[in-house]
C-alpha cells in the first residue's frame, strides 16, 4: 500500500505545532506524572518491601511506570482532538480529500507517538539520579517498548475517540479504561504481590507486558540476553500482538464505509 507522505506529515506536524502551541498542555502532560512519582515514591518509601527488591527503593520501581504514564497522557491529550477536529469541522474536510484514509490513522498516530517519546526522552534524563546509568542499548531497548507501548496506547485511544461525540464522554472512558490498565499494569506494585483473581486480570493486561519491555532492559548490563529470556519474549509477543492489533483494527475502522 503506498501512502503519500504530505497527508501524513502534515497531519502529525498538526500534532506537533498544537501540542508546542498549548503550554498548559506541555507543562500539564510532564507535571502531574512528575509529581505522583515523587509524592508517592516518597510516601510509600518507607513500606516497601519487595521479595528479591530489597535493594530498589519504590522512587526506582515506580519510574518505569511513570514513563508509561507519560506514554498514556500523550495519547489521551493527542486522540481527544479527534473529537473537537470532528465538531470544528476539520475531520469531514479530511475525511472527503482524495487521500487514502489511513493516512488519517497514520498522521494521528505518528504525532502522538513522537509527542509522546519526547517527553519520556526528558524523564530519562533522571536515570542517573535514581542510580540507573543506562548504556546506549539499555536505551535503545527501553525507547522500542516505549514506542510500542505509544502505539498501543495512541491507537486504542483512536478507537474509543472516533467512536465518541463529547470531550466529556471520553474523559469518562479514559477514567474508567484507560487508567485501570495503567493502574493494573504493575507500575504501581509487584504483581506477584497481588491476591489471586488481580494477579489474573495483571496478567491478561496487555499494558503489564509493555511495562516489562521497559523496566527489564534497565537492570541488565547486556540487554542482549533478554530475549534468552521467556517472560520478555512473551512481553513482547504481548504487546506486538495488542499495538498492531489495535493499529488494524484503527485502519479498518476509518476505511469503513458508513451507511446512512
């Protein structure tokens, strides 16, 4: 399938200049994960106790999560415009352009994702201060679960946004959906700690899986020896399967002819 790239690029450096455009937005997206990693990690320093994490205190096990939550606000801020583009109009002018629609899910979906890694790429810099001191392949592995997981997240906010009449309605679902997965996706606790019937829906979670592709890479010297690994290479396999699966089903969706 050949997309012409103007469609696309223009669509996601829309993404962009709105993004760059809105500074309550900017500060918003970086500010509220910031401060619920360090006022949890602070508070719940002192209780947690870990098997085989001793030596982790909980400001260094809730950081991956909260560069997952970084992934999930840029596609909830990013996919929401999906919804005020239809009601100012701009949605139906794309929508009747002779241009393949999935140049719609691409352009929508690259801004979000770039968005998105720029504001994890400022959150790592502050690996160092937790004593994490990443080498250039610990990053590289930790930067394509974090695209993955954007994907994932970018595409199933899409979903549930196209679907949708009311900024307020998608607010809702996001409260309601998107953040239980973040919640259960073992960014807030050790799933292994997590009584019977919880340690099931964290497991069927696809977003606990990308959250292993980018806490595991930091805690290996050579990164190269995860996929020796089974739970990685499940991990994986996982979110693989619910990123493209998710992008799929956002391609078939806008192709849709509707019926009157």
């Amino acid at each position: 399938m050949n997309l012409p790239s103007g469609p696309v690029a223009a669509l996601a450096q829309r993404e962009w200049v709105r993004f760059f455009r809105q500074p309550h937005r900017v500060v918003g997206s970086l500010a509220q994960p910031l401060l619920i990693w360090l006022l949890l990690g602070s508070g719940f320093a002192a209780s947690f106790r870990a098997p085989g994490m001793e030596q982790i205190s909980y400001l260094e096990y809730f950081y991956p999560g909260i560069l997952l939550m970084l992934a999930l606000f840029a596609s909830i801020f990013s996919t929401i415009t999906i919804i005020e583009d239809r009601q100012q109009g701009l949605l139906q002018e794309v929508l009747v352009a002779p241009i393949p629609r999935s140049s719609l899910v691409l352009g929508k979906v690259i801004g979000a994702m770039v968005v998105a890694l720029l504001q994890t790429i400022v959150l790592l810099l502050a690996a160092p201060l937790l004593g994490l001191v990443p080498s250039l392949l610990q990053l590289v592995m930790v930067l394509a679960g974090l695209i993955l997981t954007a994907l994932g997240f970018t595409t199933l906010g899409f979903l549930i946004a196209w679907n949708m009449e009311s900024s307020a309605g998608y607010h809702a679902i996001m409260s309601v959906f998107l953040m239980p997965l973040w919640m259960l996706s073992g960014a807030l606790f050790p799933i292994d700690q997590a009584p019977g019937w919880l340690w099931w829906l964290m497991m069927v979670n696809p977003v606990s899986h990308a959250l292993t592709l980018i806490r595991l890479p930091f805690y290996h010297s050579d990164p190269l020896l995860l996929f020796q690994n089974g739970s990685y290479l499940i991990a994986w396999t996982v979110t693989l399967l619910w990123a493209g699966g998710c992008f799929l089903l956002a391609l078939w969706r806008v192709n849709r002819v509707e019926k009157s």
